[in-house]
C-alpha cells in the first residue's frame, strides 16, 4: 500500500494519503476538493551508522576520491 503525496490545485494544502487501488477517491482534507497534484516524494531509508553499505567510511576503497559510479561508488554496485 503506497503512501502518496499530493497538494490541493484549489486551496494548495499538502497531504499524503495511503493508496489501495487505482478507484480510490482522494479529496483534500481542508476544502474537499478532488483536484490534486501528486508530488515527488523522498523516501526513508534504514540507518547503519553513517558508513555506506559494503563500502569504507576511511576513504581507502577502490572508489575512493573518484566519487564516481552511479551512486557515488560506496555501495558494490559496479
């Protein structure tokens, strides 16, 4: 069941609302309105204390210093 977030085109109160089905009505909490934006949301993500999964917080990985790869090299994904 995703979360989404939206805000009233009428009034421009933000909300988020937990989607079931595409027939789910959404109407803003404060006038009521079903017309909305949907917004791009960030998600969390579990904490492991700062250091990159399977990386190195010392800088001496493979990656280090080049700040490449897709995400930034700390995470195995090359």
């Amino acid at each position: 069941m995703p979360i989404y977030e939206y805000v009233c085109d009428d009034c421009g109160e933000r909300y988020e609302r937990i989607v079931f089905n595409q027939k789910t009505t959404v109407t803003c909490p404060k006038c009521s309105s079903a017309k909305h934006t949907l917004q791009l949301s960030v998600f969390a993500a579990p904490s492991n204390g700062g250091k990159a999964s399977g990386g190195s917080s010392s800088g001496s990985g493979p990656m280090s210093g080049s700040g490449g790869g897709c995400c930034g090299g700390g995470c195995g994904c090359n």
